[in-house]
C-alpha cells in the first residue's frame, strides 16, 4: 500500500487555476495544492492526473477526455 505523497499519484483532480509549467493551483481530495504541467498549459475547472508529487508540488497532466 502506497502512503503519504505516494498515494497521491495518479489521483484525479480539478485546476483552481490555470496551471502551467512554472505555478497552479488544484483541488486534491478535499485540500488545495500547488501544481505545475510539464507541457503545456491547462484551464482552470479541468480534470488533471497527478503524474508526480515534487515537494509540496503536484506535477499534473491534463485527463482524457
């Protein structure tokens, strides 16, 4: 069983913000976290997957569609 960060990963979650390589903001089961993309920039009110937890950074990917 995965804990801490590492059950984090692959966690869906909504953007607060626009979130792009350098800052964002989701919501990640019930708590705000900071986030960034490694590529490109995704909308605020999307659906992302949390690829990567990067210190108190959630490192983010836009969901299928």
């Amino acid at each position: 069983t995965n804990t801490n960060t590492d059950a984090l990963i692959g966690a869906s979650a909504t953007t607060r913000s626009i979130i792009t390589r350098d800052a964002g903001e989701i919501n990640l089961r019930g708590e705000v976290w900071s986030a960034r993309t490694s590529e490109g920039i995704i909308p605020q009110g999307h659906r992302v997957i949390v690829s990567t937890i990067d210190g108190a950074t959630a490192i983010v990917t836009q969901e299928a569609s």
